[in-house]
C-alpha cells in the first residue's frame, strides 16, 4: 500500500497577508505605548475597520491583545496582552540581545555588589526580563518570566509613575492593591502621591514594600528619540546589606548602564523591523 502524497501547503498571498497584518498591529500598539482605539489603528495601519475588527477579534482570543477599560469600566482601546509579552521574551532569550544585556548587567552588579534585573511592563504586573544575580549568599530568589505586581516594587511604581494621569488612574482603579509587607502603600490617595513624587524624581522606589527586608530603586530604559519608557532597570538589596539611601547613590551609574540597555533594545527592535521587511 503506498502513502498517500502530502498534501500541498496553502501558503497563499491572502494567508501572508493576514498574518503580516497581524504582525503590523503588534508592532503598532508596542511602537505606541499606550492603547490605541480601533479607529487609529485603522488609519495608522490602513486596514479597513471591518477586516481589522476580525482580526483583533482573533489576537485577542490568543491573548495577543487586550482591551483596556478605563476607571468606569468603558473601553479606552486596545493594547497588548500577556501572550505579546510572552512572545517577546522568548524572542529575546534567543537573541544576541540577551548576552549583550547580561554583559551590562553583570558589569553593574559587579559595581554594585547588588542583584540587578532588567524588567518590562506587562499588563498591570510588572515581567522579569533578564536579571543577573550577586554573588552574596542572601539574596532574593526570582528568575527571568517571573511577574510581581506594579504598587509594590521599584519597577512597577516607575511604570505608573510614568504613566499619564488617565492611564495611571484607569490601572490603579482594577488593580488590588494587596498588602504585601507593612510598608504597603494599600490606600490609592496615599500611592497616587507617592508616584507624583517618584514622577518628579524619574525613579522608583520600594522601601521593604514587596518583601520585608528588601529594598530596592529602579530608573527608566527609555526610547532615545520619545523618550518613552521602554523597560526598567532596577537593583535591590537585603536591608541588612544595603540601605535605601545606599541604592540611591548608586543612581548615576545605573542610569548610565539604562542608557546603554536602551541602545541595545533599539538595536534589537530595528534588526526585529529589518527581518520583518
């Protein structure tokens, strides 16, 4: 009995349209940086809605993208889901992007004497991109994919920090703002003010807000020519090792190192562009 012959691939100019369609709305709602409405997407990318509203319809149902209501639970637009995040996090752990990141990080830890970790906002979490451990024996246990929440930690009150006041509000009205330590800022008034604060500064701050004990600052990675947030870069330390005021000096170095990272994901988003085109 013979095997019957393959059957032949339906690799057609309508099915490398959609899904190069599906990979401009990605790069558009991450380009943007905040959730865009259907109609901007259309005009940006110009799809008409009904083709376009399909095909979110789908993203989303993969978790590619979300949409994201504001305070009174209407629908502001459309923004990227976890499944983006996740995608994009592999994408990087496969890339000469990941060794070149490690490299700066490892030298800063090597300054510091501290764990450092490069994270990204995913969501209304905050996502452990890459980090690279001290080499002290205390030392909290994370690891690359790891997600803690935004009120709590450096990096997450350096992403709302930067937010715009709609957004900021929108995120913090759906979030819970669960009690992690003593030091938890749980009331939204007392952490709306505190991020002013931080928004002043340019940093974030947690002062034993996420696990007792630990403290810990983070800067922004920020896109050269917007200056949007791309990432964060954050150190922490024990409090039996390190102050906060300890981490606050070490400020100019690490934004000198976030610097560098920004370049390294400019890099890696126009050759990402160049293989795309």
């Amino acid at each position: 009995m013979r095997d019957s012959a393959p059957a032949p691939r339906d690799d057609t100019p309508a099915d490398d349209a959609r899904v190069l369609r599906a990979l401009s709305v990605l790069e558009q709602l991450a380009s943007a940086g905040q959730p865009s409405t259907l109609s901007q997407l259309s005009a940006r990318l110009r799809i008409p809605k009904a083709t376009l509203l399909r095909l979110i319809e789908s993203l989303e149902a993969r978790g590619y993208v979300v949409h994201m209501p504001d305070s009174r639970g209407h629908d502001r637009g459309i923004a990227l889901g976890p499944r983006a995040a996740q995608l994009a996090l592999a994408t990087l752990a496969n890339s000469t992007f990941t060794r070149s990141c490690r490299s700066l990080l490892r030298a800063l830890v090597d300054t510091l004497g501290e764990t450092c970790n490069l994270t990204a906002l995913d969501g209304d979490r905050v996502l452990y991109v890459e980090r690279v451990e001290t080499a002290e024996p205390l030392r909290l246990e994370m690891r690359p994919g790891m997600r803690v929440p935004l009120h709590c930690t450096a990096s997450g009150k350096l992403f709302l920090s930067q937010m715009t006041a709609i957004e900021r509000n929108a995120m913090l009205a759906r979030m819970a703002l669960t009690k992690m330590t003593y030091r938890t800022l749980t009331d939204p008034q007392l952490l709306a003010a505190e991020l002013d604060r931080l928004a002043v500064r340019g940093i974030g701050i947690d002062n034993e807000e996420f696990v007792r004990g630990m403290v810990a600052i983070a800067v922004p990675v920020r896109e050269a020519g917007s200056g949007r947030v791309l990432a964060a870069l954050a150190v922490h330390a024990p409090t039996a090792r390190a102050t906060l005021n300890d981490l606050l000096e070490a400020v100019p170095k690490m934004k000198d190192t976030a610097g560098r990272l920004a370049l390294l994901l400019h890099a890696e988003q126009a050759d990402a562009g160049g293989k795309a085109g």
